[in-house]
C-alpha cells in the first residue's frame, strides 16, 4: 500500500492582531508559538484551513 500523504505546516508570523477566525484556523492546526510545527494527514480540511491562513505559514509535502 502507498503511504499517505503529510503536510509539515510551520507557523512563520505572529497571529497577534489577527482576526478570531485566523486564530482558531492556526490553533487547530497544532501551531502555538513561531517557528512551531506539525505533520498533518493532507485532506480537503487541512488544506482548507492551511489556504486561509497561508500568509502566516509554510507548508511541506511529506
């Protein structure tokens, strides 16, 4: 069986000052601090959540 896919997402910049939703988007992504990652299944809700706060993160194919 292949392996599935991962996205290695790191949070780059502050979420200070931004608005709820982006907040709650990089929270449940597993990101608390800059410079934080985490290895997620590469879904349709990931990449959701990924394309709507992709100015504060970097994204990895696994």
């Amino acid at each position: 069986m292949a392996k599935a896919k991962q996205l290695k997402v790191t949070l780059i910049k502050s979420i200070i000052g931004q608005k709820p939703a982006k907040v709650a988007s990089v929270r449940s992504l597993g990101l608390k601090k800059i410079n934080s990652s985490n290895t997620l299944p590469d879904n349709d809700a990931v990449r959701g959540m990924v394309a709507s706060v992709s100015h504060l993160v970097k994204v990895e194919e696994i």
